[in-house]
C-alpha cells in the first residue's frame, strides 16, 4: 500500500471518528479505530522493515569490506610464509656454509701452524748452516788460506747437507 492510500484512509478515518459519535454505532467506531491502529502498526512494521533493511545493507556492506580485508590478509600471509620459506632456506645454506667454513677454517689453522714449524725449522738450519759457513770461513783464514776458501771438504759436506735436506742434491765427500 502506498503512502498516499494510507494517509487517504487515516483522513477517513479520522472524519468518520470525529462526525459519526453517534453512540449507536459504536461498531463501526470500533472498527474505524481498529483499522486505524492497524495502520500505525504497519507504519511502525514499515519503519522497522527499513531500520533492519538498512542495518542489513551495512551488515552487507560491513561483510563485503571484510571479505576483502580477509582476502588481503590471506594473500599478505601467503607471501610472508613464502617469504619465510625462503629465508629459512637462506639460513639453511649460510648455516652449512659456516660448518664449511668452520673445517675449513680448522684445516687453514693446521696448515698454518704447520708452515709456522717448518719456517722455524728452516730458520734453525739456515742459523746453522750460517754458523757452520762461517767457522769453515775462519776455519779457513786460521789456516792462511785466501779469501777463506778452504780445502776442509768435510765442513763443506756438513754446511751443504743442512742446506740441501730437502731437495735432491747431492754432495759426494772425498
């Protein structure tokens, strides 16, 4: 019913209230006031109907921004677990590279403590073949030889061999 039928029957019914008070015809007043509080109480029905229509379409609206809020947020999730993923892998490949580095690192250690030694070595011989050349050296001036070159093969021999351990040399001795 539009509202235009229902304000033209709530006039009527008003008119009829009010010039018809003929107590004898208190039924048909009853009924006029009847119908008239049925019209209120559609009225009320109406305005109800469009309180919760408009609650609904809010709700509609309320659901449909979080339908995309849920769609952000479950994409924003995938690619942080993706992200996760990743890094986790990441962390995983530095990590076996650290243990890698770590032997490594520990052979490197060995390696150069061996250098270490075999340079102190080295040196110990060169500081013994120096001493050795040169007491074949004085040896030599002692015995009036010139330049301090001397005959003393056996000086010689030992003074080559500290020299020589590790290669192929060989020094035959008279």
């Amino acid at each position: 019913m539009s509202n235009i039928d229902k304000q033209a029957l709530r006039e009527e019914f008003r008119y009829m209230r009010d010039h018809y008070n003929d107590p004898a015809d208190r039924k048909k007043q009853e009924i006029y006031i009847a119908a008239e509080a049925l019209l209120d109480e559609l009225d009320k029905k109406q305005q109800y109907i469009k309180l919760r229509d408009q609650e609904n379409e809010d709700i509609a609206l309320t659901v449909g921004k979080l339908r995309v809020e849920l769609e952000a947020a479950k994409k924003r999730i995938a690619e942080l677990e993706k992200g996760h993923q990743e890094a986790a892998k990441q962390i995983n490949s530095w990590r076996r590279l650290a243990k890698q580095n770590i032997a490594e690192r520990g052979k490197d250690i060995s390696e150069l403590e061996a250098a270490r030694q075999r340079i102190a070595e080295l040196e110990a011989k060169l500081e013994t073949a120096d001493k050795l050349q040169d007491g074949a050296f004085r040896d030599g001036l002692k015995a009036g030889f010139s330049y301090g070159q001397t005959d003393d093969q056996s000086g010689f021999a030992q003074c080559m061999s500290v020299y020589s351990t590790r290669t192929d040399i060989g020094v035959k001795v008279e």
